[in-house]
C-alpha cells in the first residue's frame, strides 16, 4: 500500500492530490472530476490554495471498494 505524505490541519490528517492518486490508483485529473462529481470532498490548503483530501475519507473510499469485491 502506498503510504502518503501527510499534513496536520487541527486534528484531521489530509492529503495532497497526488497522494490521492497513488493511493487510489487513478490520475490526478480523475481525482479532481471525482471532487466535482461529489465522490471526494476537498479542503484547500490557507497558503497555497492546493487541493487537500482528509486521508481518512480516502482510506474510506478505498476500502469500501475492497468490500465490493
């Protein structure tokens, strides 16, 4: 499993979008048009406005399409 840089915001830990992408196995550009379509929801990061993902709705999403297998 592709272990992800993690950033601290309060006490949630999120991801940028290219940790996304490896975690989930799918672009970078596929992650943005799954935010827009409302499977991911974002966060931006106050400085320097990157999109950021709470690495446990990530782990969520993952899992629950291990369970459809």
């Amino acid at each position: 499993m592709y272990k992800a840089k993690k950033m601290m915001i309060g006490k949630e830990e999120y991801i940028r979008v290219i940790e996304v992408s490896k975690m989930l196995g799918a672009s970078t550009s596929t992650i943005r048009d799954w935010t827009r379509r409302g499977l991911l929801k974002e966060k931006r990061h106050p400085m320097n406005q990157y999109r950021l993902y709470k690495k446990n709705d990530v782990e969520a999403l993952l899992k629950s399409w291990e369970n459809l297998k």
